[in-house]
C-alpha cells in the first residue's frame, strides 16, 4: 500500500486564517487558565484538523504526515498550547487505527471528532480478567484531558516474569479522574494533568500489546486503504514534537525581528537594528529553523519508506534522531534571539517569550532526548545494534 495524498498537504490546511485568529484571540485565557478555552477546542474541531489522521474506514480523511506537520505548525504560529493539543490529538487518533476496529467504531461512530488524549508511558498496571482487564494508575502529562472523550493508557501487566508485559489501552471518561496540577513554565494552556483510575475494566477489544501498537505490526494496521498505520510509532511521535516546535520557533522569530526592528538602545542611542551581532544572530536563528524544516521533511520521507515496507532498526534510529534535533534546533534558534531580545521581550504578552518558554518545554519530551536518540543512531552509523532504547 502507498500513501497516495502525500502531495496535498497545501489543499488540506484546515488551520486557515479564520480559525488561527480564534486560536490568537483565546491564546492569553488558556494560559491563565491552564487549558484550552470551549473556543479554541471548537476552531480546532470545526476546521476539521482533528480528523487528519483518523482512519478513513470510519469517516475520517486518513491522510499523510507532510498534512500533519503543515496543520501543527500553522496552530503554533497562533497559539502553542492549541498546537500540542491538536498534535497530541491526531497523534492518538493516528495510533487507534492501529487498534482493533471494534474500538475504531467505537471511539469515532458517534462523533469524527471525539478527544483522546492519553499518556504513552507504561506506568499504569493491569490485571488481566475474565473478558479484558483491570486497570489502575496514575498517568502525568495528559495533554487536553480536561476535555478528554476516550483516554489512550500505557500500563505494566502484573505477572511473573523478568520483563514486564507492557500493553496500551483505552478507557472512556466515565473511568477516569482528572488531577487540576498542571503547573509548568511552558505550554501552560495545554491542560497536561495527571489523570487516575481505580480498578477500571477494560475490555479485551478496547487493548493492544504495546509491541504491536509501537512497531505498527498489529493485524489492524494493515486493513486501512493507505500505508499510514504502518509507521513506526517513536520515530513518528518525534515529527509530531517537531512540527508543533517548528511553528513556535517561526512565530518567535517573527517576533523578534519586529521588536529588533523598532527598538532603540536606550544606553547608546541608536537603533537595535544597526548591531552587526544582533544581524548575526537572526541569521543563524532562522537558518537553524529552516534547516529543522528541511530535517522534518527529510525524515516524514524516511517515515514513509518504513510504512512501505523499507524498514529496519537503522532507519528508525535515523529517523527519531533526525525528528528529535529538529526540535533541538528550534529550540536553540529561539535561545539565541531571546537573550538579545532584553528586558523589554521578557513579559507575559511577549509573543518570544511565550514560544521560548513552549519550545523549552517541548524540548523535555522523551522523544526529544538527544543523549539516547542520539547513542542508538551513532551506534547504527558504526554498524553496530542501537541497542535498548525503544524505537
């Protein structure tokens, strides 16, 4: 199978004009508030950017990662916390169309657009049962839960045995508790609770081997019209990340060079825009975001060579490093601007500041660990195995 809209990403840009202006406007309340507002979550919905990735057997569009990317980054130029959310969100749609199609029409029959965000990281523990399992556990960075329909878990299985079975469930809201603690420097709009559940059953269908799920290897993925489902789950997941840090990064950029533009030292009494420095670091600012540009196309092409079938633990490696110092060099573009930016672009309403601080904190995300993408992708490049890391 082949993905065969990998050349629309332009027709498909469902985060317009329109919709960026209401994700601008509510941009300052989710903030405050530490969630997205009913506004922004409904300019996300209505546009039809949640429905990328969902599979189209259910309705939805089924489309490629080059859209992904193109709607995530433009989100961000607006507002980062709607951009994550609406990356996490297609990110998990995404990963349901690997998952049995009896949760596929559950989760999206009555509603395309239904919310489902989760937490990857196998820290809860499951019991297994007569017709599925227990489920208990505590889950941190739940982007979005407070609007949550379907919550996508990872859990340990609690069995004897050296190695924990680890596996991905979905359970509705009805089973889950929502913790208010999301406290952090950036993408405070996001809403990335803890969220709990005690003894929730899950039924077999609504659960997949994380094996499977992660090496895109169920029987499911292979029933769909395109090769979407066949990505790599890790390797993926760091194009995500990047997209949502590459918007961020232009739309500091963009920032930066307005303010440089107008601002006078008011020690020397000159124009900002005259320092040779200032000149310098604007250029490798903006050629490192165009070179993550360039990386993330590079590997959404190494992505869907693995789909295809062209895959190997090689070409994993090369693709989450490559996805992963994607966001490194964002994150370093809008470093080197803001500390010439002074005093002036350190307030809250500070379009840079804002994004500095939603980059730096994308920039902590598992995928985003350069020291152990970095060790299994060297370690391919000397022929060697990448060793434990998960790809």
């Amino acid at each position: 199978m082949s993905e065969s809209n990998s050349d629309r990403s332009g027709s498909s840009l469902r985060i317009d004009e329109r919709a960026g202006a209401v994700l601008a406007e509510h941009a300052a309340w989710n903030e405050e508030h530490r969630h997205l507002s009913e506004h922004s979550l409904s300019a996300l919905r209505d546009s039809g950017a949640l429905r990328l990735l969902v599979p189209e057997r259910v309705g939805g569009d089924e489309l490629t990662f080059a859209e992904m990317v193109a709607n995530v980054r433009e989100a961000a130029l607006y507002d980062g916390a709607a951009a994550w959310v609406l990356m996490v969100l297609v990110g998990h749609s995404w990963m349901i169309g690997s998952m049995s199609e009896d949760l596929q029409d559950e989760v999206y029959g009555a509603d395309l657009d239904a919310i489902v965000p989760g937490s990857l990281a196998p820290v809860g523990s499951a019991t297994e049962c007569d017709g599925g399992w227990l489920v208990d556990g505590r889950w941190p960075f739940t982007s979005g839960a407070v609007w949550g329909d379907w919550f996508l878990l990872g859990s340990q299985v609690l069995e004897p045995g050296d190695r924990p079975r680890l596996i991905h469930v979905v359970m509705p809201r009805a089973d889950i508790t929502v913790d208010d603690n999301w406290y952090a420097i950036g993408l405070r709009g996001t809403g990335s609770c803890d969220v709990t559940a005690e003894q929730a059953f899950v039924p077999t269908h609504r659960m997949l081997d994380s094996g499977e799920l992660l090496g895109a290897r169920s029987p499911w993925s292979a029933r769909h019209r395109t090769s979407l489902y066949h990505t790599p789950v890790l390797p993926g997941l760091s194009v995500h990340v990047a997209a949502t840090a590459l918007g961020l990064a232009r739309a500091g950029l963009d920032d930066a060079a307005d303010r440089f533009g107008v601002q006078d030292d008011r020690y020397m009494g000159t124009a900002k825009s005259r320092r040779p420095g200032l000149h310098m670091r604007l250029a490798e600012a903006n050629t490192e975001v165009r070179s993550a540009e360039m990386l993330i196309d590079d590997t959404v092409g190494l992505l869907r060579r693995a789909a295809e079938g062209d895959d190997s633990k090689a070409l994993r490696a090369h693709a989450k490093y490559q996805g992963s110092y994607a966001i490194e060099l964002c994150r370093r573009a809008l470093d080197r601007v803001t500390t010439a930016a002074g005093g002036r672009a350190v307030f809250d309403g500070s379009r840079l500041q804002q994004a500095f601080r939603d980059v730096t904190m994308a920039s902590q995300h598992q995928v985003a660990d350069l020291d152990t993408v970095g060790e299994a992708y060297g370690r391919t490049r000397l022929g060697m195995d990448p060793g434990p890391h998960p790809l």
